[in-house]
C-alpha cells in the first residue's frame, strides 16, 4: 500500500507492517509518519540518526541492499530502496523494539522481501 508520495519517491509498506504500525502509540506513529512524509518529498539527507539510518547491508536475489529504518522512539518502519521510475522506498516491515539493538534476522529478512525480483 501506497502511504507517501512526493518529489523524491513514494512510500509504500507491506500490509502486515501496516498493522503493525497502527498498533504503535499515537505519538510515535505522528513522528513517524511525518519523517516518511519528508523522505517522500526531500529524501532522508536532513534527518539525522535519531530520525532515519541505515543499518547495514544484506544480500537479497538482486545483491545487497541498504536497509534503513524509520525511527520514532521504539516505533522501527524499516525499508530499503528500489530504482524506478518512479523511486521507492519499500517497507516490509514494522516492529515496536523492546530493546534499542536491531534484530539481525530481521534486517536480512527485509533486505531479502526488498530484493524479491
């Protein structure tokens, strides 16, 4: 599903992530939300780590992806990129972390979703 749509690229997740993020705390989904919004439309080089980074790359079908996350507190929207037209950032998955160390598994998990040809 498409949630962004601006200048730099579109914002689409999976839908099991969306569910994900709608079970996520008001406030966190807000900031969330609107840091999609600015990478939709400036891209992710004016957030800072607190906002949106990148956590590593993994293989996938089509090679290594960067996968990045999406931060709001607990709240991780975690994407990668796919060339276009139109460029995308696609979102597989959401997770509200326990802890503030990502989960490897899941990592190459989505950089595996975002590399499906």
């Amino acid at each position: 599903m498409k949630i962004a749509e601006g200048v730099h690229c579109e914002v689409w997740i999976h839908s099991k992530a969306l569910e994900v993020f709608r079970t996520a705390p008001d406030n966190d989904r807000a900031r969330a939300e609107k840091f999609i919004d600015h990478i939709s439309e400036h891209g992710p080089e004016l957030l800072n780590d607190k906002q949106f980074k990148q956590e590593g790359r993994y293989p996938s079908e089509s090679g290594k992806i960067v996968v990045c996350a999406v931060k709001s507190y607990q709240l991780r929207v975690y994407g990668g990129w796919l060339n276009g037209p139109p460029r995308v950032f696609l979102c597989p998955e959401v997770t509200i972390k326990k802890t503030n160390k990502a989960d490897q598994k899941q990592l190459k998990r989505v950089a595996s979703k975002v590399g499906e040809k």
